[in-house]
C-alpha cells in the first residue's frame, strides 16, 4: 500500500473527489493526507477528513497566506489539531519565489508553526522555495530550544537544505518533479537521502509526475512517483511502498 502524504483534496468536489479517491485506492494508495494552508478552514479540513475513512489532514497556514492576518500563536495552531484526523501541522515555510506575503510575516508564521509542533507532538510539513538558506537557520535556531519533527514536503531545494534538515532529524518527501526529465540533480539527493527517511506524495491537484505532466495531478499517481524512487534507490514498487508507507507511520505517529 502507498500513502500519498500531502495532497489537496479540497480542489476537488463532490462526484470528482468520488472519482478521485476510486482511483487512487485501484492505483494502490490507501490513504493520502489533505493539508490546510489557512487556519480559518481548519473546519472544513476535519470534515473533508471525517468523511473519509482513508483521509487525513493538517491545519495550519501557508507562506502564501501569512499576510492575511495576525501571526497566530503557537496555542491557537494546536488548538485546531485537537481533533483525531488532524495528525501534523502546516503547511508553513516560506516562499520567496513568489514572495505572495512580507518575508517577515512569513518568518514569524513559520516560527509559530514550528512552536505549534513541539507543543503538540505533531510532525510540521514544511514548504520550501527560493528560501533554503533561512529555512535552515530558522529549523537550526528553534531546534536549540527544543526538538519538533518536521517533513520538508515536495523537495525541489539544493542539497545544503536537505543536509540540514536531515541532520536535525526531519524527513523528506518527494512528488512528481522526482520524475521530470530535468530533475536529475533532485534525483541525486534523494539517492542520497537515508531510506528511514523518505515519502512520496503527489501535491495534487499540482505537479503531475511523468506520463500525467501538465494535467491535473491526483493522488493516485503517487505511484508513478514512487517508482522512479524506487528505482533511484534500487527497490521495486512493492518494497517502496512498504518502506514509504513505514516511514509515514513512524514520523505521523497519530496515524500508526
């Protein structure tokens, strides 16, 4: 069994998320995880989860988002996650590619999501773009202050990043750019990346790995993405799945 670990199902309604979760259980994905990227929809995201044995989530708000209104503190992200389907925190990070919300804001957003994570045990998924250097001094300070578990989701970073964030303990996911003819070098990092410590996911509705790129992304071509790590790792699809899907159990222990 596979377990896409990030995807967003709220992009997809009624008879088409029907669709959606047919074909992803028949492609062998038994769960997926749909995650929150404002904290005002927190409710909408339990639901979406509570409707759906195989289902999911996060709440948190993304770096896109930071801008729109207060910092939340730390007590107010884990008091949404008091609820038996919310099993982490975020997404939260930053993105200075499309910069979308201030720096500072984004910082401090980012740090309240990584203080919301050691309070509540919870595994933060962590978006990372054009940000690798302040990611990883941000991840470096609030480790001194104590230890929180983390996923750097959909990893299109350099290996600085990666290092950093495996050395500090974290985990890291891979989606469909794993599979992208140009995508060699993020293909290096994840050869590279202990096995203890990988996941696949697909991103959805973005990121459709190859044969799918430039359609609408879902969580059954998980499975396409597993394979070329599979294959960067030498295992095959059923060894993958197990490993990944072991993984996902350790690190979102509220899910085992």
């Amino acid at each position: 069994m596979l377990i896409d670990s990030h995807c967003h199902l709220d992009y997809f309604q009624g008879e088409d998320l029907d669709g959606v979760l047919a074909r992803a259980a028949a492609a062998g994905v038994g769960e997926m995880v749909t995650i929150g990227t404002r904290l005002s929809r927190s409710a909408e995201m339990r639901a979406l989860a509570e409707a759906h044995p195989n289902v999911w989530c996060t709440v948190g708000i993304h770096p896109h988002n930071a801008g729109e209104g207060e910092v939340p503190t730390p007590e107010a992200i884990v008091a949404e996650a008091n609820h038996p389907k919310v099993i982490g925190i975020g997404e939260s990070g930053l993105d200075y590619f499309y910069d979308k919300a201030p720096r500072d804001r984004q910082q401090a957003g980012f740090r309240a999501h990584i203080r919301a994570a050691r309070l509540s045990g919870l595994p933060l998924c962590i978006h990372a773009r054009d940000a690798d250097e302040d990611i990883a001094n941000i991840l470096r300070e609030e480790a001194a202050d104590g230890a929180f578990s983390f996923l750097l989701h959909c990893f299109s970073s350099g290996r600085g990043l990666a290092e950093a964030a495996l050395d500090l303990g974290g985990y890291i996911s891979f989606s469909g750019i794993l599979t992208f003819p140009k995508s060699q070098e993020i293909r290096d990092i994840a050869r590279d990346v202990p096995k203890e410590r990988l996941l696949v996911e697909t991103d959805a509705p973005y990121l459709a790995p190859v044969p799918f790129r430039g359609k609408r992304n879902e969580p059954g071509h998980v499975a396409h993405t597993a394979r070329v790590l599979g294959e960067v790792h030498g295992m095959g699809p059923e060894e993958i799945a197990a490993l990944t899907t072991a993984n996902f159990r350790r690190l979102f222990r509220k899910a085992a």
